[in-house]
C-alpha cells in the first residue's frame, strides 16, 4: 500500500461543510493534515457544530454574497470557474479527486 495522503500546511475550503457529505469531507481532510475551513449558510449552526474540532473552522456565510467569503479565497471567481466547469460535460470523467484552488501552493 501507498504512503498515507498528507495534506499538511494546506488550507481547504468545504462549501455546505455543516452536514452530510461536507461534513465529512472536512473531517476526512484535517484527519490527513489540512487546515479546513467549512462553510455553511448562516442558520445551519456550523460555527458550534465545529467549535470544539482542531484543525476545522465553522463559517456561517451567505455564500452567494462575496464580501462574506473567507479571507482563504482571494478571488470568489477563481472558485466560481472551477465550479462551473466541474459542472459542464467538460468535465464529464473527473470524479474522486479533488482540485486545488490554491494559487499554485499545493505542489510546494
């Protein structure tokens, strides 16, 4: 078996992290080291849900006002595009992965 993924010294950002599959996707990234942030709509209560989880953030945000987004992301855009692709036929074969908005700092 492979070397264990370590995502040490990364930040992740988890859109509708409050619950369910997010939830778990946060969990599952600070397990292998990432520093998350979870974001959730305002009422969904992610700020307690998180408040005693080391290495995980809970933000409440309206999350199509971009002056709320989290000061990880540097331009709402750049995460707009990959969503919008993600969404296309273009990108009709890429699944199980995950795609690193991060300016490049992943691969340091």
């Amino acid at each position: 078996m492979g070397e264990p993924l370590r995502l040490n010294g990364l930040n992740a950002l988890v859109f509708n992290g409050g619950s369910g599959i997010g939830e778990a996707t946060a969990r599952s990234l600070i397990k292998h080291g990432a520093t998350v942030i979870a974001v959730d709509t305002i009422n969904s209560r992610v700020e307690r849900h998180f408040a005693a989880v080391k290495g995980i953030t809970g933000l409440g945000a309206n999350l199509v006002d971009a002056n709320q987004m989290p000061a990880l992301v540097q331009e709402p855009v750049d995460i707009a595009k990959v969503v919008l692709f993600l969404a296309s036929d273009d990108a009709v074969f890429v699944s199980g992965t995950g795609i690193a908005v991060d300016g490049g700092r992943a691969g340091d």
